[in-house]
C-alpha cells in the first residue's frame, strides 16, 4: 500500500510538473492514430509504429498509437486534457503538421507531430495543406504554428486564402443572384 502511494504521487507530481512548466509554451499533438479499420477491440494494444504503418512504408508514425473506441477521428479535446504528454514542444521555426494517408477516400491513418517544413525553394512553410494524389491512394499534409498556451493547432486547419477567397468570391455570386431575382 505504502509504495502504491508513492508511486501515485510521483506520477501526479510528474503530470502537474509536466503541466505547469508547459502552459505558457507553443505545443503540437503528437501521436499516430491507427485509422477507421481500427478501434478498441482490434489488436493493436502492443502495437509498433511499424505495425501501424507496414502497408504503407514511408509514411511517419510516432507514439503513443491511438485508437478511438468506435473507428472514428480522435477526440482530440480528450487527448489534451487528459494526456498532455501526447504533445510535443514547438521550437522555433518548427510548425504543427498532421500527415494522413488515405486509401479510397478513407484515413487509413494519421500522425500528428512537430516539424520543420519548407517549400521547393527553401522557404519555410508557416501554415498550409498540401495532397497528393496517387492512384487510389493520397496523402495530406497540413501544416500551422500553434498559440503559446493554446490546444495545438495540428487538430484542425483554417482553409487557405485560396480557398477561402473561392468560398467568398461564391457567396458573393449567390448573393448577387438573389439580389436580381428579387
């Protein structure tokens, strides 16, 4: 009992150190999750990063290996309260990425890291989303910098100033129609 205590308190010290030397810090979510084919009774509880992505050599895994309880995304709003230490610390000049491999227009999985990324002309890349597409397979790659003391930002992605100019340059056309007809 007595060493039960002990090592409940050293893990919580750990947890509010591990917490408290971090809120102010610029941090990324950093784990692999396993993909669709994937849930809580599949046998990945010991699963290896090669384990997760053999079928797809090249492609980044890091740990911890997550799955969801039904297949589904991550809760990544769970994962940040509860698992902190499935975060990595954003240096300067490094960004958020969250690279996901797709096979039919299914995730087949998704990992979430710390990087440094840069274009075909050696220009570091702040935020963006890039894919490319291979037959029946493509991949995603979408960067950002996270705010200091902020969720991550590698959760989810603003659309780009191209995109978002099409989505307004539309409403703005679907305006103007309404506009003639009444």
């Amino acid at each position: 009992m007595f060493s039960l205590t002990i090592l409940t308190l050293v893990l919580t010290t750990s947890l509010i150190s591990f917490t408290e030397q971090s809120k102010d810090a610029s941090r990324c979510f950093q784990f692999t999750w396993m993909g669709h084919k994937s849930n809580n009774g599949s046998v990945y509880l010991n699963a290896t990063c090669y384990d997760a992505t053999k079928r797809n050599p090249g492609v980044p895994c890091v740990k911890p290996l997550v799955v969801s309880f039904d297949g589904s995304w991550p809760d990544v709003n769970y994962i940040w309260q509860n698992y902190p230490q499935a975060s990595c610390l954003l240096a300067d000049g490094d960004v958020c990425a969250r690279y996901t491999y797709y096979f039919e227009g299914h995730a087949d999985n998704s990992t979430y890291f710390c990087t440094r990324a840069v274009d075909s002309r050696g220009i570091a890349i702040k935020s963006s989303c890039y894919q490319q597409v291979n037959g029946s397979y493509s991949t995603e790659v979408c960067l950002c910098r996270s705010l200091p003391g902020e969720r991550p930002c590698n959760n989810s992605f603003v659309p780009s100033p191209k995109c978002l100019t099409i989505v307004l340059i539309a409403i703005a056309q679907i305006n103007h129609f309404f506009v003639n007809i009444t």
